[in-house]
C-alpha cells in the first residue's frame, strides 16, 4: 500500500525546456561573451528571440544529444551539464594552441579556474584562429563507461589525452563549476531575482529571466485535481527537485499548488548543497544520491546526517512512491527501496520507454496525471 508519494518536478510537473535554453545560452555566453572567453563578442546580446534560442540550444548541445547523452548516465542536474559541455569546449580550445602555449596552459589548470582565468584564457586564445567543436563531446565521452559524477573524472582523462600532461582540475566542482552556475542562474531568474537566488549580483545585466513563464506539462487544473485526489485519500505528498527553492516555491505559489504540500517536505537544490556544506564531503548529494528523497521523507527540519545514515534500503520503501523522468530519479528510488514510476514527459518524451524498460521501472506512465488512477490501484 502506497502511503506517500515523492514527486520530481522538471519533466514531471514543469517543462524542462526553459531550462535546456538556459542551459545552452549558458554555454554560449561563456564561450563568447567578452566577460569570459571572448571568441566572437559581437556575436552575443543578452536578448534572443525564440528562434535564435532554438540555433544556439540546437548547436551547443547538438540537437541535443549532449544532453540525452548525460541524462542516460545518470547525469541529471542542469548546472553539471553545464559545466560538462563548457569545460570540454575549453579543454577542445586550449589544445588547439597547446604547441605554442604549454606553459600557459600548465599554469592555468594547476589551480582553480576562475572568471579572471578565462578572461587571460580568452586573451591568447584571441592570437589563435581556434574552432568551437560542439559535435565531438558525445564521441569522446562515449569511449568512456563512467556515469554520473563520474564523467567529470573523465574530463579531467580527456584533458590529459589532449593537453599531454596530467591534471584534476577537472573532476571536482571547483570555481569554474561555480561560474557556471552563476550565468545559469543569470539566465533563468533573470536580473530581478539574480541576487536572492545566488548571494551575487549579476556579471552581465540585461536578461530578463524565464522564471516567469514556466510552462506546465498538464493543464494546472488536471494537476490540481490531482494533488486533491492523493490528498483525499490521506496520501502524504513532497518534492524532491534539483531545482533551486526559488524556482520551486514561485512557481508553486503562482498555480496555486503550495496549499496541497507542507513545504518542510519541499526539498530542493538549495537543501542539498547545505547538506554537502554540513558533511564537508567531495561527493555530490545531488540525484542519483537518494539524499533529495530521504530528505522528503524526513523533512527539512530533519538531521542531514540522520539522512545520510539511514541504512538502505529504508524501513517501509514499499510504501513510498517516487514519480520522476529520469534515470537519476530510478537509481534513487532504487537505493531507497522505493517504488518507482516513471513518467514520459521528460527530454527523450517517449523514447525513454525502452530506458526505463530495460532498468525494470515498477510503472511507465504516459504522463503524471496517470499518477491517480495508479495510486486508485496501490492503496486498496
């Protein structure tokens, strides 16, 4: 009997696609901005139509297979992505002048890479006729069987291959990951939220943000009456989401869906990199790690190391349902004991059936609101 049910939310409830926009001018700016590497500075503004979106996500990630790519590893937060696709083009960049700039390059990847070194990056890389290859990441990385966190390893392979000389500068969620994420973040909340959302203003200013057109993946009446049926039949319901609070909570608010969850169960990006900051551990907390989830069980008010040393599986997993898109949704459940269904409105739609199929999810529904008559079924 299903007591309690855990819902991811981008490709669950939310449309990932702003993200995957966001993702893609992310890498973008990075790649061309005068704030960064500065390859082709006139080619960047801080407003793209849809359509120039839609050229820039298309040739970043490669019709995007870079990022089913990293999805069907267990990869599944957006800023991990990020900063994969980013540090790959660099490590592509930098070995194109590795004969003339060695030393340079040892220099630079022999401690944190920060927004001032890129900017001297993009300084010499300026002196050089360098080519952008979007095309080979999924090549490269597919000679690899590393999954999740895994594939930073690999980068770090992939730059000794390519620079001749070792480095770990990589594997790590350094200064540059932490770069990315805040151009991420620039992009998606925009200038108005940038501040709250990351504790820094913003670098570049002019972006408006796609916080304030989240787009649902069911009408948010049917979702609505969802949450009422599960509530109804005294089924606990929470969030476990790799997106950060702010981008949880205001979209929450804004369709009317908070009333139906007791936030201390919302648990979100924002509880997990507290949680990695309590435990001081290199290791992500992110998913595929069950973190997210036990900490939707137990609550925010919870210990994170209660969490942490939960043997697993969890007493009672049978009773817990989680609903999510991806693979790193499936390999938390699993760890957990829990039961997993798996919705098909993710990035792959679906063509993610035989994925889930093959890592034997226990149900693969057409969408979330397939969620009702499942539980109708679980609770008797």
């Amino acid at each position: 009997m299903v007591k309690t049910v855990l819902f991811d939310v981008d490709g669950v409830l939310l449309s990932e696609e702003h993200y995957f926009d966001a993702s893609g001018l992310t890498v973008w700016e990075m790649l061309v901005s005068k704030n960064y590497l500065g390859l082709a500075p006139e080619q960047f503004k801080t407003e793209y139509s849809e359509a120039e979106i839609a050229v820039i996500r298309k040739r970043v990630f490669e019709h995007d297979q870079v990022l089913k790519f990293c999805k069907s590893r267990g990869l599944n937060a957006n800023w991990d992505m990020i900063y994969l696709a980013f540090s790959y083009q660099l490590i592509y960049l930098l070995s194109q002048i590795k004969e003339s700039e060695l030393e340079h390059i040892k220099g630079w990847l022999g401690k944190e890479i920060t927004r001032e070194t890129l900017l001297d990056i993009g300084q010499i890389l300026a002196r050089y006729d360098v080519q952008m290859r979007f095309d080979l990441f999924v090549e490269d990385f597919r000679g690899s069987s590393e999954t999740k966190q895994g594939l930073m390893n690999h980068l770090d392979l992939l730059a000794s291959e390519k620079l001749g000389f070792e480095t770990s500068i990589f594997k790590n969620k350094g200064t540059l990951w932490s770069v990315c994420e805040h151009v991420s973040q620039e992009w998606y909340v925009g200038d108005e939220n940038v501040l709250a959302s990351t504790g820094r203003p913003s670098v570049q200013l002019g972006k408006k943000g796609f916080l304030a057109n989240e787009t649902t993946l069911c009408s948010p009446e049917e979702i609505h009456q969802l949450f009422e049926c599960l509530k109804a039949k005294d089924v606990f319901i929470g969030i476990g989401t790799g997106r950060p609070e702010l981008e949880t909570i205001q979209p929450f608010q804004h369709l009317g869906w908070i009333q139906y969850f007791d936030e201390n169960h919302i648990i979100t990006a924002d509880e997990v990199l507290k949680a990695q900051k309590v435990v001081n551990q290199k290791q992500s907390l992110s998913k595929p790690h069950p973190f997210t989830y036990l900490m939707g069980l137990a609550g925010k008010n919870s210990s994170v190391t209660d969490c942490l040393d939960q043997r697993l599986p969890i007493k009672n997993g049978e009773e817990v349902l989680i609903v999510g898109d991806s693979l790193a949704d499936l390999l938390a459940a699993r760890q957990m004991g829990c039961q997993f269904a798996a919705v098909l409105t993710g990035l792959s739609g679906k063509d993610a059936r035989g994925e889930f199929e093959q890592h034997q999810a226990d149900y693969i529904l057409d969408s979330v609101l397939d969620i009702k008559e499942l539980i109708l079924t679980l609770i008797k």
